[in-house]
C-alpha cells in the first residue's frame, strides 16, 4: 500500500467492512460470494433459533415459581410482560380483544430484543435481523396475522372495503384512493415494516465493525504520523459508545416493530377505516 494523504504506510491495506460481512460461513467453512453460494442453515439462522430458546427460556424461567414477594428475576419478567401486555396490547388494540394477541406481541418483542442483543454479546456479535431475508420472514408472518384477523372478522369483501375506502371520503375520488390504499394497507406495510428493522440493526453492526476494525487496523498496522496511534484508541472509545447504543436501538427496535404489529391488528378489527 503506497502512501496516502494522510501519510499512512502499512504492509496490508485496510479493507472497508460492507454487506459482505453479513454472510456469515456455514458450519463447513463455505461462505457466501459473488456466485451466491448460500445453505439451509448458516450460523446467522442457527442464532436466530437460539434468540427463540433464549426468549422462551426467560419468559418460563421468571414465571416459573410465582411468589407474592417477587425474585429479582420474577419482578424483570412481570415488569417487562406488563410493559406489553398494558402498554403496547391493551393501550393500542383495545380492553375488548386484545387479551388474545397479548401471547403473539410479547413473543415478537422479546424474539426480536434477544436476537438484536446478539450483536453486542462476546463470541456471538451478530444481530440476525441485520440480514434482511430475517426481517422479511417476521414481517410476512405480521402481515398474514393481521389480514387474516381482518378477513375473520368482516368477511373477505369487507376486509378489503374497510382497508381501501376510507369513511367520508366522496365517491369521485375513490378511483385514485382505492389503488394508493390498497398499497398502503396491504402491500407496503410489511415492507416498511421489515426495512426499518433491518436498516437500524444493519447500520449499528457495520459501524462496530468499522470502528473496531478501524482501531485495530491503526494501533497495529498504520505508520507514517504520529497521530495515527490515538486515532486508534479513540475509534476504539467510538465503538464502546456505538455498543451502548446498540442496547438502545435493539429495544426501540422491538418496541416499534410489536407496536406497528398492535396497531395493525387494531386496524384490522376497527369498525371504521
């Protein structure tokens, strides 16, 4: 690597991180390329089904033995049940029915906050819904659960009458209105849904990689400036404060994601559009 302008001479090139870094190798050591070599099951899907034993083992570790003066674990379980049950369930969907979807968004918040923690967790540091295919199959499985509660609820016909002509709205728009809402309701929720869960966790795992990379590369290999070293340390400091943050954007993330979830559903049962 020749000088740049910076000065830095090293015996080895720096390599950016990018979307390749994601395709984690399978248990024989092949990883993904240009060719698009791809398996059943990598290690990225094998965390994501660890995330699934890690949330059911919680929830039944911290219910398991109910005492009237609660353990510290009883008291982290009930508080974090309640905080979907009453804040997200009940507050969104409705007193009447939302006792029976409580079991599917409690599930889904704590699914995603586990499997987004894995990227900050020693040896694992990798958050499954940074690949968007993970993304995609969780919204699909919201996506199928809130039309078909539609569908059950109001008929086929009148599901799709309920998501596409709005109450009020005179009758010489509704040429324009039907098509823009039936991709709005039905065909880009999912997406957006998917796209804002992947794109936080994908962004907040690229700058790990790229600090503590970056830091490594510049204590270890940089030479030609003196300021490259503290460079090194400091893009070090960077990536702990970016690993906080990732705690912050992992439950955000499963907030937003059971939230929208919620509110779907409370759209799908709503008497009005």
């Amino acid at each position: 690597m020749s000088h740049s302008a910076s000065g830095v001479l090293a015996t080895e090139g720096f390599h950016a991180p990018g979307p390749i870094d994601f395709f984690l190798p399978d248990f024989t050591g092949k990883s993904w390329n240009q060719d698009g070599y791809q398996v059943l099951l990598t290690k990225s899907s094998l965390l994501l089904v660890l995330g699934a034993v890690v949330a059911y083992l919680f929830l039944a570790m911290t219910s398991r033995r109910g005492k009237v003066v609660p353990t510290k674990g009883q008291y982290l379980g009930e508080q974090a049940y309640s905080f979907v049950r009453n804040g997200v369930a009940q507050d969104i969907i409705g007193a009447k029915d939302f006792k029976r979807y409580v079991p599917l968004l409690v599930s889904l918040f704590f699914f995603i906050v586990v499997n987004n923690l894995f990227s900050i967790v020693p040896l694992l540091q990798f958050a499954p819904f940074s690949r968007v295919s993970f993304a995609y199959g969780l919204a699909v499985l919201v996506w199928i659960v809130y039309n078909t509660v539609g569908i059950m609820d109001k008929g086929l016909l009148g599901y799709l009458k309920h998501s596409t002509i709005p109450a009020g709205v005179p009758g010489w728009i509704l040429p324009l209105l039907i098509p823009l809402e039936f991709l709005s309701n039905i065909i880009i929720r999912p997406i957006t849904m998917s796209l804002r869960l992947f794109a936080n966790m994908f962004a907040g795992h690229l700058l790990l990689i790229l600090f503590s990379t970056g830091g490594a590369y510049l204590l270890l290999h940089a030479t030609g400036s003196v300021v490259l070293k503290p460079a090194g340390v400091f893009a070090f400091a960077l990536g702990v404060a970016i690993g906080f943050l990732e705690v912050v954007v992992a439950l955000l993330q499963a907030y937003v994601f059971t939230l929208l979830t919620a509110q779907y559903i409370s759209g799908a049962l709503a008497s009005e559009h």
